[in-house]
C-alpha cells in the first residue's frame, strides 16, 4: 500500500469494511486517511503504515517497522480503558500493511499560526486553558501506565468537534519499568519540542531521557498557544535547534506577554534540569491548571 489511495477505494479490516474519502496527511511511513464505515456511514481516519517492502537492503527497516507499528497498536489498545485523552480505536489489522481505524479530528496545529510573524495567538485565553487542562490530565495517565510519549507536538494531538483532546501517534514511545523515570535511548522525535537532556550524552552513549522530558514538550505547547510561536522560532533549521539545546546551560529565557500564572506554568516546564520539572501530578494541581488563571 505504499501508493496512495484514492477515494472510493474500500478495505476490509478485522471488522468492518472502509472506504477512502481522501488524504488527510503523510508522515516518513505512513499515510493517513479520511474514511467513513461502509456501513454505519461514521467517519473515521484510518492511519495505514506500509509494513513490507520489496528491497532486502531495506529488511531491517522493514521488521523495525512492523515491531514499531505492533508496539504503537498494542499501546493504544492497553491506553484505551483507562486514558479518557487516548485517540478512540474503533478497528485495525496487520497484513502487507498496518492499519489502525481510529476518530477522526483537526490536529492542534490547525488552531495555531502556521507563519507567526508578527507571533499573534489564534487561540483565546480560555481556549488554551482548556486545550492546556486535557493536556496536563492526558500525559498524567500516559505517565500512569509508565508511558513515556516523547514526541508531544500538534501534529500529534486533535481536537474533536467538542473540543474535547486526543492523544495520537505513539510510535516513538516507550515503557519505564516501575520506580525508573529515565533511561538511555537513542532520540528521535521532533527539535522545538524537545527537551535540552533528549541530546545531551556522555561520549558512546545515547541520551538518558524519560517522563520529564515530556513535561517539556508541555511547556513549549503551552508557550506556542498562549504567544503564537514556538521558544526556538528565530533558529532556522533542526540542525541549529539541535546543536542550541545541546549547549543550554541554564532555564529558557522567557520575557512574554502572558499572565503570571501562564508565566509560572511554563517557567516550571521549560527548566533545564528534569529534576526541577514538575512531575505531571504535580503540574496537575497548578493553580493555572486547577483555576485557569
């Protein structure tokens, strides 16, 4: 399935038949589409991972692929029952390619500016609050069930019609064993929302990076909301932002025009070392949190 589907197509998963409306967006593996359920008319995204491939030079890939996809799968479903901010799952199946049937919503990045120049937030202030409360809840049960996200961004939360937040893409996740909040892997994810310690390693080692280094990500989402861009906007490629966070040496600079409330919220997120980051129950009883101002 590596071709892109067009429209009118139907797939048969475990159960139910699917047709394709159309694109809704692509990443390096996979593509995700618009989609109703044949039957009941509802629509749904269908998230299709290409699992196979024809040149062995790419094998390896391949089977790290199908364990990454059959990891994100059985997150989702474990997550299903106990995180309420969890993208529903509604249907999936593993063949030639993987597909997961899932809710349809508008990412995050949708609601915010794609230029930010001048940086003007789209978002009001209640808004944010409410988007920033979900999100705060939805990283404390992914934390609960010793799930690290490590790749927090819009592009990986929607917003559905009642504004209620889903958490999506687990791909890049992982699991602590219990009482460990950090251990050493090789980073991948996304440079604006990463935190300084994800590329900080003593020489022959990769990383040392776990629940905190999500708290971050909250930061910068909350940073992006409430001003309109992003801390390390004025870097222009992954490259610099890479080499910037390696070399921090103290908290972000952060001189905004937001409420002190918002100020302190971030401020606790954005520090430079995990210890001093709140944990996310801890960042679940902030007063901005609790109170919204």
């Amino acid at each position: 399935m590596g071709d892109i589907i067009l429209p009118g197509r139907r797939l048969h998963l475990r159960h139910g038949l699917y047709t394709i409306d159309g694109m809704l967006g692509f990443g390096l593996h996979s593509k995700v589409y618009s989609a109703h359920d044949a039957r009941t008319k509802q629509s749904i995204a269908l998230k299709i991972i290409d699992l196979e491939h024809q040149n062995v030079t790419v094998r390896a890939s391949t089977i790290s692929r199908r364990q990454s996809f059959q990891k994100e799968l059985q997150y989702l479903l474990r997550l299903q029952a106990i995180n309420p901010y969890i993208v529903r799952i509604y249907d999936y199946d593993i063949h030639n390619a993987g597909v997961i049937a899932m809710e349809q919503g508008t990412p995050l990045r949708y609601f915010l500016p794609k230029y930010p120049n001048p940086p003007v937030p789209h978002l009001s202030p209640e808004s944010v609050h409410l988007f920033w409360r979900q999100l705060v809840d939805g990283v404390r049960f992914l934390h609960r069930a010793r799930i690290v996200h490590s790749d927090l961004k819009p592009e990986n939360l929607i917003i559905l019609p009642d504004g209620q937040i889903r958490i999506i893409d687990l791909g890049i996740s992982f699991t602590l064993p219990r009482m460990v909040t950090a251990k050493r892997r090789i980073w991948a994810g996304t440079p604006d929302y990463s935190a300084p310690e994800m590329h900080k390693s003593s020489i022959g080692l990769p990383p040392k990076y776990g629940y905190k280094s999500d708290i971050w990500s909250l930061g910068v989402l909350l940073h992006e909301m409430s001003t309109g861009f992003r801390p390390l906007i004025s870097l222009n490629s992954n490259f610099e932002k890479i080499q910037y966070l390696k070399n921090l040496h103290d908290d972000l600079p952060l001189d905004l025009n937001v409420s002190p409330s918002v100020h302190n919220a971030m401020k606790q997120c954005l520090r430079l070392s995990p210890k001093h980051r709140p944990t996310a129950e801890e960042l679940s009883l902030h007063h901005y949190v609790v109170n919204g101002f």
